[in-house]
C-alpha cells in the first residue's frame, strides 16, 4: 500500500517536471521550426496545423522548408553586419573587464582593509538600478565629444557598469586560492608580480570563465544601452532586432525577424550546451556564499 | 571606473533640473513697396549664444519633477480632492503616465516575486527527486529561459500569442471567442507580461534552490522519517528553514531585476496597456526629440525608488558587517 502510494507520487513528480521542461523549451523548438516556414504558414489562420506540416510553404518553394527567412534577414537587412557588432563588442567587453577585473580583484583580495563590504554594495547597487537609467547621464558629453553611435564607446559604458559586478565575483572566487599559495612563491624569491604569473594565473582560469561567461552574457543581451548608444549602422543584433519589428511588420516581412531571432539564440544555446557546469556553479557561487 | 559610474549620476541629477532653452524670438518689421509686415522669428544668433553660455539650459529647480508626466503635485491635489473614496483616487491617479507606470512596475514586482520562488521551489524539489542522468538534461533546459536575451524571449512568446499563433489559436479555442486577443485587453496584456516575467524568473530561483537542496543534511531528514513526518512536512520544518538565506537572496536579486522590467514591454509591444519606469526613460530619451531632462527626472526618481526598495536590506548587511568588526 505505502509503496503504490509513493509510486503514485513519483508519477506525479515526473509529470510535472516533463510539463516544466516543455514550457521552457517548446517556445524555442516552436520558432525554430516555424522560421523554416513561410509567413502563412507560421502565422496560420485557418489551421496551426500548418506551421508543423508546412503546407504553403510547400506549395511556394516545392519543399517543407525554405532558408528565404535566413536569406532575407542576413543577406538583404544586413543582419551579418549587427552580428559582427555584436562579436566585437562581446569580445572586447569580456576581455576588457576580465583584464581589469582579475588584476583588481586580485589586489583587493591580499589587501588586508576590509573593501568587501564596500565593493558588495556597489555590486549591489548596480545590480538593482536599471542601467538606463545611467544612459540620460552619458549621452550629453558623448555628443559634446562627439563619440555617440560607435563601438568603443558603447564597450567603454558596458564594462564599467559591468565592472563592479565582475570584480565581486572574482575577488569571492580569489579569496578561495589560500593566501600560502603565492606567499610560499615570495619565500622561493618571487616578486609580487612574479607570484602572481607563475602561481596564480594557472590556478585561477574556472572563476575567470565563470565570470567572463557572464559579462558575455550582460554584453550579449544588453539591450537598453546599445539601442540609446549606437547609430543605426553600428547597431548590434539586439537593437537591429527590435528595429526589425518596426519595419518588418509593415513590409509583411516578418519571417525576417523570426530568422533573425533564431539567429541571435542559437550562440547562446551553444554557450548553455558548452558551459552548463559554469554557469549553474556562477549562480549558485553568489547565493551560497552572499 | 569612477569616472563611468559617478559623473553620468551627477549629469543625470544637473540635468533633471534644467530644461532646454526656448527660442528667443524677435520681431522685425520689414517694409516693402505694398507696406510694412511685423514679422515675428527666431532669432538663432541669440538663442545659439545662450546655449552655448549654458549648455544646460535653464536652471528650473524641481519643477520637472512636479511636472504633468513624473510627480504631478497640482493634478494630484485636484484628484485628491475631486475623488470621495481612496478606489476612485487611485483610479484617476493611474491616468497619470508616472503612476501608471509606478502601479504597473509595482505590481509586476510584487506578484512575479513570489509566483517565481514558490514554483522554482516545487521544480527544484521535483528534480532532486527524480533518476540522477536526467537532471542534466533538465537543468539545460532550463536555463534556456533565463539565458536567452530578455527582449528576444518576449518576441518569441509574442509571436506564439499572436491571434494567428499557437497559443493564441489555442487559448481562442478553449474560449470558442474566435475574436479574443490578448493584445486588445489592458487586464490580458498584463497577465501576459506576468506570465512572461514568472517564464524568466523561474530558472534563476530553481537552480540557487536546487543547489542548496544538496547540502540538506540527510540524518536531519532521516530522523524526520523516523519520527513519522511525510514529504510535506519534510519541506515545510526541514528544507524550507534550511533554504531560507538562499530564499531571501533570491527574492532580493528578483526584486532588484523585475523592478526595472523593461524589455519585455518593448518585445510585447505593450506600452499602450503597460509601462514601467525604466520604459518611460527609454521612451524619452529615444525618438526625435530627445527630452533628456524629462529622462533624467525620472532616473532620479526610480534610482530613489531602487534605493527605498532595497534599503532594509542595505541595513541589514551594514549592521552585519559592523557586528562582525
């Protein structure tokens, strides 16, 4: 009786996770299957049926799928230009603030004053203001200097309102490498820069990672800052996306936007396939220790 | 560092108390063989000048803040007075941009919060609960929602709403309304957004639950079944005390981000049933006109928002810290 009984709610548990996987993923598997289709066919009135099967595209291209979507997006808008916008801006954005990040969570970590609490409320405090609204107090002296509306000044404004985060992830993560590592190093007759090179550099790539996934992530789907920061040829592929929907709506192009979203989500679906581990453990690093 | 982080706050703050110089005009009077015509122009020479001597423009004072589109202190007074019962004040109230705005991100914070941690609760209890090579897969998909850019899963699930699109076909059938769309429906559109923001939330609060339910201490859950408790009471005395530093982090990192809910409002296009306060900046800062002392108004005042919403807690952790000294 007991066992039938725990049997029963083991079913139950099964059901309901498989219900939460769909409703997480199915969005995904949906739009990536329609944006082969053609717009009659995603957005079908008579019969959603059609989106699955396809039946108009098949009568316009004589086959279930069609790349006229992908080619109108990439090809026609341009959308490769935003893509590699956005490239730019990600790399340079992980390397920069990784760069700044490591050397002064680093020094922040074997400084003996007490910066923790400090750098924790700022980390706090950025975290909870809506990064818009920093971007009223930028645009004033960007277009006095006239650098609005190119890349490096956007990177320039992504890393430092990504910086305090970075450098409280990282300095949590250096404060884990036992001080003994790179004083032991100092005995052997190392500089400090020295220690630093030789002991720690090896040591410290996993939180790097971690960290640098996520100002990848924060540069990749910012979307606030880059549309107010960069012209309309720089833009990178979240703002050209948004704009795509004002255009594409009137000109019935929309299987343009759907290809270009689908575009713009599988490099992350690759990067959860690839870094799973790493970014559960960034999570769940905050939580357990904060 | 300092430099990008401080100086914009205090631009933000010199220029939400200034407003751009109106044209100066002046009246000429031209006089041509049919007669004399005054003519009133804008005298650019001059109005240049005066931009030039203060780029700011003029010093206002907090009138921007008492202004029609942020506090409203005059309609207010007028609403306060006009209205007999606190429902028919708020009722008017919402008619001002700012406070619907305020009442919209307010609500959305305070129902995704909770739905959002009671379901990642049940999730993260639920996986730990079933055959150990699945979880895997289960958490990568997961992550999914969380991951993908805010503004890109709202289009996505906005596509699929779509009166033409599956969930819209369906929810039309299980109401046999061929003519329903969420769109249309101020209540609708906000269920919608809240739907969306619990879709994205519930990820974040699974994974920091999950990862706490593996340092549960089993002789503690042991002795519970000892002593005769069942699963639910084995989650309320044993697991959700266990979980409670983890709970109050993720409802303060939830509250933090849902507060400034912006992009799905754009991914929705639901601004004309919907605004939040970071998607009214946005809204003034972008366009032709670029009303940046109106944007910088209403910086000020949701960073003055962010900061009552989080000052317990900044208290708290300010007393720690002094404690542990």
């Amino acid at each position: 009786m007991i066992k039938s009984n725990s049997n029963r709610f083991s079913i139950l548990i099964y059901i309901f996770i498989i219900i939460w996987v769909f409703l997480a993923s199915f969005p995904f598997f949906w739009t990536f299957w329609g944006s082969f289709k053609v717009e009659l066919d995603f957005f079908s009135i008579s019969n959603w049926y059609n989106a699955v099967t396809g039946k108009n595209t098949l009568d316009t291209y004589n086959s279930q799928f069609t790349g006229a979507g992908y080619e109108g997006a990439w090809v026609q808008e341009e959308f490769w230009k935003s893509f590699v916008n956005s490239a730019i801006v990600c790399f340079f954005v992980v390397l920069t603030s990784l760069t700044i990040g490591t050397l002064g969570a680093y020094a922040l970590s074997r400084s003996n004053y007490k910066y923790t609490f400090w750098l924790l409320i700022t980390a706090l405090i950025f975290r909870a203001m809506p990064p818009i609204t920093l971007v009223a107090g930028y645009l004033p002296p960007f277009f006095d200097w006239n650098i609005w509306g190119i890349l490096p000044t956007t990177i320039i404004v992504l890393v430092s309102i990504n910086q305090p985060f970075t450098l409280w992830m990282l300095h949590s993560f250096f404060q884990n490498i036992p001080k003994e590592l790179d004083e032991s190093a100092k005995v052997d007759g190392c500089s400090q820069f020295q220690a630093f090179r030789h002991v720690i550099i090896p040591v410290m790539w996993p939180g790097v990672i971690t960290t640098g996934l996520f100002s990848f992530l924060l540069a990749y789907n910012d979307f606030a800052v880059t549309a107010m920061l960069l012209s309309d040829e720089n833009r990178t592929m979240i703002p050209k996306i948004a704009a795509f929907l004002g255009t594409t709506y009137t000109e019935g192009n929309i299987m343009f936007a759907v290809a270009a979203v689908v575009s713009a989500t599988v490099p992350l679906f690759i990067l959860v396939m690839f870094f799973q581990k790493k970014i559960v453990s960034g999570l769940t690093q905050g939580a357990v220790k904060g | 560092m300092l430099i990008f982080i401080f100086l914009p706050i205090i631009s933000v703050v010199l220029q939400s108390v200034h407003t751009p110089h109106e044209n100066i005009l002046i009246t000429v009077e031209n006089c041509d063989p049919f007669g004399c015509k005054k003519v009133t122009s804008i005298d650019h020479e001059a109005t240049k000048n005066l931009n030039q001597s203060e780029p700011l423009g003029k010093f206002v004072g907090l009138d921007i803040y008492f202004d029609r589109g942020h506090l409203a202190i005059e309609k207010l007074k007028l609403i306060w007075k006009n209205s007999e019962n606190i429902f028919s004040f708020i009722q008017s109230l919402s008619d001002l941009p700012f406070y619907k705005a305020v009442f919209f991100t307010l609500t959305f914070t305070f129902t995704v919060t909770p739905i959002m941690l009671l379901l990642g609760l049940l999730i993260a209890l639920g996986v730990n609960s079933i055959n150990k090579r699945l979880r895997g897969i289960v958490i990568f998909f997961s992550l999914l929602p969380m991951i993908v850019t805010p503004l890109i899963g709202s289009i996505i699930l906005f596509w699929m709403i779509d009166s033409r699109g599956i969930i819209g076909n369906l929810i039309q059938w299980l109401f046999d309304d061929p003519n329903l769309s969420l769109k249309a429906s101020t209540t609708l559109t906000w269920i919608m957004l809240i739907v969306y923001g619990v879709w994205h939330a519930i990820p974040f609060s699974f994974i920091v639950f999950y990862a706490g339910l593996q340092t549960v201490p089993k002789d503690q859950l042991e002795s519970a079944k000892i002593d005769g408790a069942n699963k639910f009471e084995e989650v309320i005395y044993i697991i959700i005390p266990h979980l409670m530093p983890l709970i109050t982090f993720v409802t303060l990192m939830q509250l933090m981000d849902n507060f400034r809910v912006f992009e799905p409002i754009v991914g929705f296009s639901a601004e004309a049933h919907a605004t939040s306060l970071s998607w009214i900046i946005f809204n003034d800062l972008g366009g032709e006109t670029r009303q940046l002392s109106a944007a910088a108004t209403s910086s000020i005042l949701t960073i003055i928002g962010v900061i009552i919403l989080l000052s317990p807690v900044l208290l708290r952790t300010w007393r720690d810290f002094k404690f542990k000294k």
